[in-house]
C-alpha cells in the first residue's frame, strides 16, 4: 500500500512540475545498432513509472495464485504430519493394519520418511507380511546414503522375528565394533546367540541397561556352559572364559561353584585356594563344604587356616567343623578330625556329620563307637 502511495505521490508532482519546464526537460538517447529512440527526461521518468505501476498489477493479480499454490503445498505437510502421528498412535497401540497404512500414505511428503518406513515395517512384520516388510526396508535405506544404527537395528529386529538368526549374526557383526555397548543390540545379541547356542559368546556379553532382560537363570545356565566347554580345552581356556564373565556374573554361587569343581578336577589347587580365600573373605560361607575337595599337600596348612579362621567368626559353624575334620582325616590326623566330627554332630546332627565321624573312629580302631554312631545316623 505505501509503494502505491508513493507512485500516485510521483505522478502528481511529475504532473505540477512539468509545465514549469518548458524547454528544458532534456533529451535522452538510447542507441540500439541501425535503431535509435529520443525522449526527454520527464517522459523517461513517467514511462519508467508506468512500467513499474504495470508490474505491481501483474504481481497484485499473479499473488493469490502463487498464495493457492502455497497453502495447498503446505496444506499437504500438515496433513502428512497428521497422518504420521496418527501412525505412530496405532503402532503404539497395536493396530498393525492402520499403522502401516497411515504411515505409508504419508512417507512421501513426510519431513522424515525413514522413520515412516521403518515403523511400516515393523508393523507390516507383526501382520505377518515378511516381504512387505523387507520392502519398507529398503525404502528406509534409500532415504539416507549411509547405513545407519536405527535402520539397522529395525532389520535385525525382522530377522530374529522371522528366526532367520545366521543372517542376523551377519548384518549385525558390522555394529559390533562402534556400538557394541548399545542397550538394543546387546538384547539382540542375546537373542541371536541363544539362538544359535553359542554359549561363550553369549556369557561375554556385557551386563544391559534396559528392561526386558532375559531371567538370570538363563544368563547362569549359559555361563556353566561356557564354562564346561572351556574346561574340555584345559586350565588356560578356563582361566580366560571365567574372566569374560562381568562382576556380578562371578558372585553367583551355582557359577562359583561349578568354577571352582572344575578348577579341582584339573588339579589346579593354587586357583582354587585364591579363589576359595577370596570368598570367605567376603563371608561367602555356602563354599566352606568344598574347602575339603582341594586336595593338595602344599595347600593343606592354608585350607586348616581358613576354616580355622571361619570358625573364630562362627563357633557353631558346622559346615566348617565338618570340613575341617576332612582336612585333618586325609592328613591321617585322627584324634583331631574325631573332635571336629564331634562338634558338627553336637551342633548339627546331619547323617553325612555321623558317617564321617563314624569312618573316623572306624580308622581309629573304635568298632564300637563307631557302629553305635552309624546306628545314631539311621535316626538323625
């Protein structure tokens, strides 16, 4: 409105200030090749001004066809990104079939169609359209020109769901290297490695940081595995696949327990013993029965001192009295383990604490200590 109010403003004064120039109004020329035109300054200036008043018509008139054209490019982004939420919406709620279809419709004209298409994906995958899906897929990787981590995981995703698990494997090593700590492709992993029972694998794994982890029993169960297949190959590969384990992985008892069996039936006395000082320290008690099992002469007077010790903390241990009379019975130590034997049946009374003690007072030459006290086992 003020361009045109400045143009009338011009006119009316070029119209007032004309007759006043009579004569001296100027003369411009412009000088084409063999063509020439001749006008004076003020009829330059009205032309120019006419030229100008033209435009801003054309324009007045042209500007509601270009606005049209601009609503309805616009109208068509609103109504995509409408129809994305309301994809996302049904996705989240389990309405596979309008899920697919609203994001579908909208990919197109969507800001970030490679999301569209990888959760049509997974939609079309739920409803059981495994090539649909695979499609969708591809299109998700045309949208960008390199590969990326959620693309990928999406993929991974169809495979496990379609137990295609070796191709999994495949797709997924690529990530292992610079996302091998992600919380979804650690849960992948799982899937895949329990799928294919590669149990060593399996236990490597690092502890994940989200929900939907699978029982511990399984994990556990998985690492005893591991742990009898590294066993078969000797001390070194046990050594290493017990270290793979994380923290908290090696505090569990059963896995403790298994570790430290295997370590006893390789004969490796010195690992056990580090390993058993190393728990009762920790008040780790469960593991004072298999104190006994090490059978070593050079860790005898260490596995006497331990239980010694576990019993300065509780008198009335009998699970270390009962240990503690095996160690000084393999020493042929008999006076000693028939006290110690005595205390677990005082305090305890199990039939293993009067078997033990009844073999011991056999060795001794006590026949009929010991019958009475094999008698006492049948009752206890």
């Amino acid at each position: 409105m003020k361009k045109i109010l400045l143009l009338i403003a011009i006119a009316i004064g070029g119209l007032i200030v004309g007759p006043f120039l009579p004569g001296n109004q100027g003369l411009v020329l412009v000088r084409l090749g063999p063509h020439q035109i001749a006008t004076s300054v003020v009829s330059l200036v009205l032309l120019l001004l006419l030229l100008y008043a033209l435009l801003q018509l054309v324009g007045f008139i042209l500007r509601p066809i270009f606005a049209a054209r601009g609503w309805h490019s616009k109208h068509q982004q609103n109504k995509a990104l409408q129809q994305t939420h309301d994809g996302m919406l049904h996705y989240l709620s389990g309405e596979w079939r309008l899920a697919e279809k609203r994001l579908r419709q909208s990919a197109k004209r969507s800001v970030n169609a490679e999301l569209n298409y990888l959760l049509a994906a997974k939609a079309s995958q739920k409803l059981g359209h495994g090539q649909q899906a695979q499609n969708y897929l591809k299109l998700a990787k045309a949208c960008r020109s390199e590969k990326d981590l959620a693309t990928t995981l999406v993929e991974l995703d169809l495979l496990i769901e379609q137990q295609q698990f070796e191709k999994a494997r495949e797709v997924m090593k690529p990530l292992l290297a610079e996302y091998g700590d992600n919380p979804r492709l650690v849960e992948q992993q799982r899937i895949i490695y329990q799928a294919l029972q590669e149990w060593s694998s399996l236990a490597a794994l690092p502890e994940p940081q989200m929900a939907q982890l699978p029982a511990p029993q399984a994990k556990i169960s998985a690492c005893i595995a591991s742990l009898e297949e590294a066993k078969n190959q000797g001390h070194d590969a046990l050594l290493q696949c017990w270290h793979r384990f994380d923290k908290t992985t090696r505090r569990d008892l059963e896995l403790t327990v298994h570790y430290l069996t295997a370590l006893i039936e390789l004969k490796c006395p010195e690992d056990a013993v580090a390993l058993l000082k190393r728990r009762l320290k920790s008040n780790q008690n469960e593991l004072i029965p298999y104190c006994a099992n090490v059978k070593s002469a050079t860790h005898y007077e260490a596995m006497i001192k331990l239980m010694k010790q576990a019993l300065r903390h509780d008198g009335r241990n009998a699970d270390a009295h009962l240990a503690l009379g095996r160690l000084y019975a393999q020493q042929k130590q008999w006076p000693e383990a028939q006290a110690s034997f005595e205390q677990a049946v005082s305090y305890r009374g199990q039939p293993q604490d009067y078997r033990f003690l009844a073999l011991c007072l056999e060795a001794q030459g006590k026949l009929d200590d010991a019958g009475k006290v094999a008698r006492q086992a049948l009752h206890a």
